[in-house]
C-alpha cells in the first residue's frame, strides 16, 4: 500500500496552470467577504450555500472559519478589516451570567443588526469552544503583525482577555489543569466520542494563553497594576502545568507506550504515580505498534480515567508544533510519523482529519448513527484540504527556527508538503474547492460536502503564499516573537 501511494505521489507533477488557479481562488475568496457594521468584516463559510430554511448558516461569519482569512488578510497587509473582525468579536462576547467571556460561534447581519449565534441555533445545540479560543490568538498575531499596540492595550481588547481568563481558568471539580467540554465542542461538531479534554482543545487552550500572556505583558509595559501581576502569574503558571501534563499524558513514542503496557494498575494512595489514570494495557489498540514505527511520535487524542483515546488528530497535533508546545525534537518525531503514514493521512487529498475511523459498530455506538459521520467520511476520517497549510506552517517554522536539524528529515518533509500542493492545485478546482472528501484515500467529494468552500480556497492561497511567494512570512504563526 506505501509503495502503491508514493508511486502515485511521484506522478504528481507541478501545474503551468498555477498561476490561472490562484487568480481563481483569488477572485473567489474576494467575493466570500461581507460588510458589518458599515465595514469588511470576515468571510462567510461557502460562497454557494443553501438558501433553504436552517442551512442558511454558511452565509454567516465564523469565527474558526475565518482563522485562515485572518491570516491570509494579514499577510496582504489588509490590517483595518482584521481590526474590524476582532473588533466585532469582541461588542458580541457575551455577558450574560453562564456565559460570560464567551465568543460567538458565528454571527451574521440582519436589517442592520448584529445576530450572534451562541450553539442556541446549531445542529444538536452544540456550543463550540475553539471559536472563543482562537479570538486571543488571532489579536496577538495581528496586534504583532500590525504594530497596533494600542489596540492591543485598549480597555476592550484587556477586558476582553479578562472576561475570557475568568471563564476558562476559573476552580472546578478538577485538579487537573485541562479544559473539560462535552462532544461537538470544536471542529469536530457532532458526536465523535471526543468529550472531556480533546487534544485539539487542550493545545489551542495552551496558545489561547501563551498570546492572552503576550497581550496581558504589552499592557503591563504602559501600567501595571496589582490584579493584571496576579492574573498574568496565574496564567504563565496554568501554561506551565498544561504543556507538562500535555506532555506527560498526551506524548507517544514506541518506548512510552512499552512502559505503559507495563505500568502497574489498580494502585492507591497519592504517592503513587506510576499509572494515574489506572489504563489497562488491553485498552492499546493493535494498529498502534506500526503506525509509531521506532522513531515515530504524537499527542494522542484525549485522557480520561481508564480510557485514553490513541486516535491521530491532525489539527491539534500540527498546532502543538506551531504554537511550540512540542520541542524540536519531539516536533521532528511528529514529522517521521507522518511520513511513515503519509498513506492514511495524506493520501489523494491532504490531508486526513484523523486516524483511524471509528468502525462501523462503534460508529452506530459513539455518533448516534450520524449518517454524515460514517466511516471514512466528514469528522470520521474524512479529508480536509483546509488542514494542510497547518502541517505546512509546522514544517516551514521548524526549518525557519532550526534550519541545521536533522537536514534529511526536513528535505523529506519539504518535498512531501510540494506534493501535496501540487496535488491539490490540480484537483481543488476540478472539485470546486470542496469542503472534505470521502474514502480511504480521499478521492471523492464528501456526499454532503459544500463547495466553494472557504477555508478550503484560502488554506489554499495562505500554503501558496507561504511555498511560492515568502517562506519568511511564515513568522507571522510564531506566538514568540514580537515582531513579525
């Protein structure tokens, strides 16, 4: 099957149609932006979607759709709309008692009103919570990339990352310092057994903070007070706690999961920590051995007491290297694992959303029988072309952070992220820029697959930036740095 894929791979041949292809995703993604409040605002999620009653929704701006959009607008320099976007996010925080802190999964405007959607109008009533994640590191990247520091330290902008602190860092049950929330509560919108604390939630939680921090400090430059020390300690110390235990209970290797088969069970007592959420070596599932090869790592996908979730997810696997929770090393250990399986997880169109699929027993068990959640399809292993330019930005930053490590590997990766472009340029218009694909391998249109789909144009544009135009720019996705 490897070989079969990258013969299929090195038939993959650069496009003299690029230049025509990225005009056409241009001139779509122009016409995905809408006005608010007078001004350029976001994109809505597709630029075709349904007219009828209750699917209106792709008509409206996301926030977590709109995270590429960001980006890409930032690095075209169009700072006033990134600004404008933020800005609206920010009047439609919510303030009510249960809520408070919490950003709008999407809003849209309606006879010159502003109407937010909270999960009170979603399938399932489902909340999400990346998308209140996402807002502080959006305004850290644009506040770096800008200059805009006084937007940055305006009384909205801290009040803003005070409400937000207030809401996620708050005492619970818990001791653990992982943010819990039910099933459907980030990209992965409908059941897919991924409640507790999902990886994907956990990292952006660790760059949600780290850029709450970066914003908490340029204020504490002009004015420090006595409650923003207290809240700016008490954050670096959650961030500290979190990457540890992230790193702890979420890393695999082959030598970590040879100790965990052996690890004692059944123990008691606080001074036991061998095996703190008494796993049984039978809940490792046999796929895992050659997936992680010798050399091989990743942040499994969720721990809970008795049963970790050893799933690939890809989104918070890729933003564990950009947001610098993973060191190098372990950074580069992702990067053999993804080379070793770039057959389930690249495949015809990259990438895949995570690995394995839920079989078809646990499907019916864990979904509910989502029918738009069976195996190999949407959030079940489906392909997503809007996740690639996030392994990108991974790839590129660690070259651009550690350009005489481990050379081979990093030319292995490069060459695999100029395959997977040139793959999805000659297929994405062909498909009109679809939302996800079916299959094992991702070959055909997900059934109930939108086109003309945003983030599929512009994760599109913001990989041909970043591989064509100017690898440098590639900074702008560093938290670290103050400058872009």
């Amino acid at each position: 099957m490897a070989q079969q894929f990258s013969q299929q791979l090195r038939r993959v041949r650069p496009s003299s149609r690029e230049d025509a292809v990225v005009a056409q995703a241009r001139d779509h993604f122009e016409r995905t932006l809408v006005m608010a409040n007078g001004a350029l605002v976001g994109s809505v999620a597709a630029l075709e979607h349904p007219r009828r009653s209750g699917e209106a929704n792709y008509g409206e701006v996301f926030l977590r759709d709109n995270v590429p959009v960001m980006l890409y607008l930032l690095l075209q320099g169009r700072f006033p709309i990134v600004r404008h976007f933020l800005a609206v996010c920010l009047e439609l925080q919510s303030s009510s008692y249960q809520t408070r802190g919490v950003f709008p999964t999407s809003f849209v405007e309606e006879q010159g009103q502003l109407v937010a959607d909270y999960g009170q109008r979603s399938i399932g009533r489902i909340t999400s919570v990346d998308a209140s994640l996402w807002w502080p590191v959006l305004c850290w990247l644009y506040v770096k990339r800008s200059g805009d520091h006084s937007f940055g330290t305006s009384q909205a902008v801290q009040r803003g990352v005070q409400m937000l602190l207030e809401l996620v860092l708050h005492p619970t049950f818990e001791g653990t310092p992982v943010l819990f929330v039910p099933d459907c509560a980030f990209m992965i919108d409908r059941p897919m057994d991924v409640w507790g604390a999902p990886l994907d939630i956990e990292v952006l939680l660790f760059g949600s903070l780290r850029s709450c921090c970066k914003l908490m400090e340029l204020a504490q430059r002009q004015t420090s007070s006595r409650m923003l020390d207290q809240r700016l300690s008490l954050s670096r110390q959650w961030l500290h706690d979190l990457r540890s235990y992230l790193l702890k209970h979420y890393w695999v290797t082959s030598k970590t999961v040879q100790v965990l088969r052996r690890r004692p069970t059944e123990q008691y007592g606080e001074h036991q920590h061998e095996n703190e959420f008494n796993v049984q070596p039978q809940v490792i599932p046999p796929w895992l051995q050659e997936w992680l090869e010798n050399r091989g790592g990743y942040l499994i996908g969720n721990m809970r007491t008795g049963r970790p979730d050893f799933r690939f997810f890809s989104l918070g696997n890729c933003l564990a290297c950009l947001f610098g929770l993973l060191t190098a090393p372990q950074q580069r250990a992702l990067f053999r694992l993804v080379l070793h399986n770039r057959e389930h997880l690249m495949a015809q169109m990259p990438m895949r959303i995570c690995h394995p699929p839920l079989d078809e027993e646990e499907w019916r068990n864990k979904t509910g029988s989502d029918p738009k959640n069976w195996p190999g399809s949407y959030h079940n292993g489906g392909h997503w072309p809007s996740l690639l330019w996030y392994l990108g930005g991974a790839i590129l930053l660690h070259q651009h952070r550690h350009p005489e490590a481990d050379v081979l590997l990093m030319d292995q990766m490069r060459s695999l992220l100029d395959e997977c472009y040139w793959s999805q340029l000659n297929q994405l218009p062909k498909q009109q820029w679809a939302e996800y694909f079916d299959g094992p391998t991702g070959t055909w249109v997900g059934q109930q697959s939108r086109t003309y789909q945003t983030w599929t144009m512009v994760g599109f544009l913001l990989l041909h930036h970043l591989l064509r135009l100017n690898p440098e720019d590639v900074t702008l996705l560093d938290i670290d740095t103050d400058q872009a």
